[in-house]
C-alpha cells in the first residue's frame, strides 16, 4: 500500500475533531499503516497542533509559510503538491474545506478521488472499495477505486471512530522549505459570524424541527403551535432556510447551529448528514416523515410515518388537552 | 459577462422513494421524478441576476442524453440564451473527471468569463466543478452564497462555512463557482414559458465536435467506478409507531413525558 497522509485541519492551535477520526480511516486502508500528518500554516500555531498529532500519527509534516496563515484551498493545493510524493493517498475531511481542496488536488496530483467516504471495506492491492451514500441518504453505494497513482479520499466527519491508545512519539518533519512561491487567484478576506436571530435555539431543551414537508410558509405556524404546547422552540433544516420560511439562526445542521436539546422533534426531515451533525448530546429523537425511506428513521428512537400536516396540529390539540390549562397560560404571557 | 451553468437532470429526492432495482446494480427508475438538481436551479438565476446587472449571455449545459434536453428547456424559460446538450455515446461511464474532461473540452471551444454549477448532485460527490477549475487552471470556490462583480476582472464572494459564518474572497475571472441553495429565490417558471422554447433548437455537442480523445473519458478511463447500490442494516433503527394515527399521538405523549420533552 501507498504511503497514507492526512491533512490536518486546525484553528488557533488546536486539531480539528477530524484529525482523530482520519488516523482511523487510515487504519481501515492499512491496518499497520502509521499515516503521516500533514500540517500547514504560521506561527506559533502550527507547532503546537504539530505537538498534538505526535502520538497518533507516525510522523508530522509541517509546511510553514506566511500565505498559509489562513487555509485557502487554492494555496494549500499547490504547497501539498510540492511536498507529496508520487502515488501517495490523501486523506481530507469532507467539509467546507474538503470539498473545496479535494477534487481540485486530485486532478494536480493525477489520482483517484472519492468523495465523502463513509467505510473502507475491503483493500485489494491497490484497488480500494469504500462505501458512500447517494440520492439523500436514501441508499448507499459501493465504490471500487484504482489508487495505484494515488488517490484523494474526502472522509465524513463523524464516519470514523478515533482508536484508543497513544502510540510512540513521532517526529516533526519540517518541509517548509519544499515548496515554492505562493500566490493565489482567490484571496481571503474576512470572516463574517453568522447573524444572532430572535430566538435561540441552542438554549432550548425541546426543540420542534420542521424541514422540506412544511410545504409552505403559512404552515410554520402549525409547527409554533406545537412548540407553544411543549414550551419548545421551532428550528429547522436548510430546506426551510433556503425557502426563506425561516431565518438562518434557526438553521440546525453543520452550516447553521448546533443544539443539544433534551428532545428533538424531526417533522419533515429527510436526515441529510449535514443536518445530523448539527445534533448533539444524543438527545430523544421523535422523527415525522411520510417517506418511509427518510434517512432520519435510522437515527431517530421513534418514528411514525404520517403527513406532518395533518400529524402536528392533531397532536397539538391532544396536548392541550391532557396538560390542561398550563400550556395556554404559558402561551398568554407570551 | 459570459457564463456557462452546467446543470444535470436528477430524481427529485423530496418527490421520490429511491428503492433498489432488483439486482441492486441501481436504483428502480422507472416512475422516478425527474428534475433539476437543485442547486443548479439556484446557480442559473444566479446567473440570470449577474446578467441583468453587468450585461452579458447565460449558456446553460448539461452532459447526459435526450431526455436531459427537458431541464435545459426548462431552465432556458428562465430567461438563459443558451441551451446546450453535450451528449455522445462516448462518453458513457464516465467519472467526475470524465465529465470534468468533457466539459473542460467544451469550454475551451467557447469563451466563458465565469462558469457555475451547483454545489453537489444526486451522487453528494461535490466534485465536478472543482475539477473543472483545476483541468483549466482556473480559480475555483465551493459552496458561494453571495456572487458580487467587482471591475471587469474579479468578483467579491462569500463561501457558506461552519456555524453560518461566512468567509469572503475575492477571486478573479475566469474562474469556476460552486453554487450554494439559498444563494438567492430562483424565480418560477409556468407551463407558457416552456412552450415558449419548445421548439428553439438545442445544439448537441459530441465526441467530434469536441475533439475529445475517447481514451480520456468513459468508462476506461474512470478511475473510480460505482460497483453497486445496497441499502445499509439500520444501525438500532427507530422503534416504528404503527397503530394508527390517534394511537400514535398518544403513544408520543407518554414517551415525550418519559423523556422530558412535555411536563
């Protein structure tokens, strides 16, 4: 097998989540692999995160240079292109970052690439099968890959679980000096933070979801009633966003908020992963959905197929009348 | 401005049970919906709105077959210039860098200052335009949700990242954008605009015209290959409610009283 990278994703001195779990995916590949970290950026920063990997990669590249301050995919393509050799297999989380490095260096390197991978099943000399998902989640897919001139793999967050134990210390190998000039086409400028809404969802143990089966902005309110009913809050998936049903502070998912709710009422969710890993602290799922097929009945404790509008304004109702008077004097002092 | 949407045509995952045909080398596609992806729905009124400020043509391309020529049509009553089939027997089984090869060829006949697609398809690969950028040697930038012209030559963008930050760059033209939902209300389109372009000719670019090496693309080429479809064990899988509606509902409320969700 190849040689296994893993590129490194970092802020303010600290590995992202990912790191761990792209030790583990390289182990699926190989399973006596020590894959090599690949880490870059300045300043002080990059050693210390560098000093974080030593015990669960075999070895730490570090590419410092003052254009990689801030990871633009653009500049950090043509730095790991100077430093990798022929045939490698890269590693990438698939993310924003990912998707924005990932295929562009795999056709720079001339390799193999295969998008968010969920599994590595089986290795065949250098053809790798792994698992993906397609149409929504609906299914999911076995893809065969040659990677005997290397491959870029762009690896779900979340889809690996880190290994238990620390191995030996590994060096830090310096490769700054490798690569070359580095000017960018696109340029960063600013990170702007997402907008505070009139609600926050984050601070709500009982949250309402609603997705793409609302149907229709006047019908957010049967989805208000229920919150009101449960002293809840109402959020959403990108869907409801995108139709600009509601604002994006009520956006659960890795492009919106993330909440860790005691309840979390999927109504009309399909269950994409991106809104999955917005939930966390693995709270009680209920999930609503008329397609029995929807993704989120593999993540939810209880499932009921219905059409959520007809669903929630019945079980509003039957609320209200088994908690009595106390919901609606909580609705008056709104 | 001149821009190049490339779009592809898609079972509509919100209208559509996906199921495996039976010997689970694809899906059940008959009776499927079929529609835009829709992101690229958004990356063509994109396109449409840059247009209608700085002047310019839309083209809109898809490579695919004769039944795609529908989503060209449709996106064309958007108000496009352009349709454009890129279409070869050729060119079956290819990959994402196939298709990026193919488009690259088509590109390069042409001159385009921005080309968009949209974010990711029904294969969730997010791959093609990325591709692309990097086979022309051209700028590229995921996941756009504001597109601002700034001068002749570059543009100002946003890049939808983690939490609902956004990241701004500049980036100059030509260059490749992957278009995020959202970015923008795509406007309608009726059944009266359809018919309006019905019979406006789409031409179809193959293999020839393109000066494509068959060798580069197909299944040959593919470096990557889908090997079948399955449908994976539910890991614990939800405890299914299945008495009926009103049982149902009351069912849910002793379990959301357990859980803490209803006191």
């Amino acid at each position: 097998m190849a040689r296994i990278f893993a590129y490194i994703e970092h802020q303010a001195g600290v590995a992202d989540d990912s790191a761990p779990e792209l030790a583990a995916a390289a182990r699926q590949i190989d399973p006596v692999a020590s894959p090599t970290a690949l880490v870059t950026g300045w300043g002080p920063d990059v050693d210390r995160v560098c000093e974080t990997l030593r015990t669960s990669f075999g070895e730490i590249w570090k590419v410092a240079h003052e254009a990689l301050a801030y990871p633009n995919a653009e500049l950090v393509r043509k730095a790991l292109v100077s430093v990798l050799p022929h045939g490698s297999v890269v590693l990438v989380p698939h993310d924003h970052f990912g998707v924005d490095l990932g295929p562009g260096l795999s056709i720079k390197l001339n390799s193999a690439y295969v998008p968010d991978v969920l599994a590595i099943e089986k290795v065949e000399g250098s053809w790798l099968t792994a698992v993906r998902q397609e149409f929504g989640g609906q299914v999911s897919a076995h893809v065969r890959c040659d990677s005997s001139s290397g491959a870029v793999i762009n690896i779900r967050p979340g889809a690996f679980t880190p290994l238990e134990g620390a191995s030996a210390a590994a060096q830090v190998v310096d490769k700054s000096s490798e690569i070359g000039a580095l000017t960018a086409r696109r340029r960063y400028l600013e990170t702007i933070a997402a907008e505070a809404g009139d609600v926050d969802i984050t601070k709500h143990q009982v949250l309402v979801s609603i997705g793409r089966g609302i149907q229709e902005k006047d019908n957010v309110a049967i989805a208000q009633d229920l919150a009101d009913a449960l002293d809840a809050a109402v959020s959403c998936s990108r869907p409801v966003v995108d139709a600009k049903w509601l604002p994006k502070s009520r956006q659960v998912g890795s492009s919106g908020q993330t909440v860790k709710p005691k309840v979390y009422m999927a109504c009309g969710i399909s269950g994409s992963f991106q809104h999955l890993a917005g939930i966390k602290g693995n709270p009680f799922i209920v999930a609503i959905n008329k397609n029995p097929k929807a993704p989120i009945f593999q993540v939810a404790d209880v499932g009921i197929v219905d059409d959520i509008l007809e669903f929630l304004p019945e079980l509003t109702e039957r609320i209200r009348q088994v908690s009595g008077g106390k919901a609606s004097a909580a609705r008056a002092t709104r | 401005m001149e821009i190049l949407v490339c779009t592809k045509r898609v079972p509509d995952t919100s209208e559509n049970e996906i199921q495996l045909n039976s010997a689970g080398n694809d899906i059940e596609r008959d009776d499927l919906v079929y529609s835009i992806n829709e992101p690229d729905n958004y990356a063509v009124e994109e396109a449409l709105q840059i247009v209608a400020k700085v002047g310019g043509r839309v083209t809109v391309a898809t490579v695919g077959g004769e039944d795609d020529e529908e989503i060209l049509r449709r996106e064309m009553a958007m108000g496009t210039q352009q349709g454009v089939l890129i279409s070869d027997e050729a060119f079956a089984g290819s990959d994402g860098k196939g298709i990026a090869t193919i488009l690259k060829a088509f590109v390069e006949r042409n001159h385009y200052d921005l080309i968009l697609t949209g974010v990711q398809a029904d294969d969730g690969a997010a791959q093609v335009g990325g591709m692309l950028a990097a086979l022309l040697d051209y700028p590229f930038a995921s996941l756009v949700n504001s597109i601002e012209v700034v001068g002749s030559s570059k543009l100002k963008i946003s890049r939808e990242i983690q939490g609902g930050n956004r990241e701004i760059n500049e980036i100059d033209l030509p260059c490749v954008l992957s278009i995020q939902t959202g970015i923008n209300e795509p406007r309608y389109v009726g059944m009266k605009g359809i018919r309006q372009v019905a019979s406006v000719e789409i031409p179809t670019f193959g293999v020839s015209e393109l000066g494509i090496d068959p060798a580069s693309v197909a299944a040959g080429a593919a470096k990557v290959k889908r090997t079948d479809y399955f449908v994976p064990a539910l890991g614990k899988g939800a405890e299914m409610l299945e008495a009926g509606r009103p049982a149902n509902i009351d069912k849910l409320i002793e379990l959301l009283k357990a859980e803490g969700g209803l006191n």
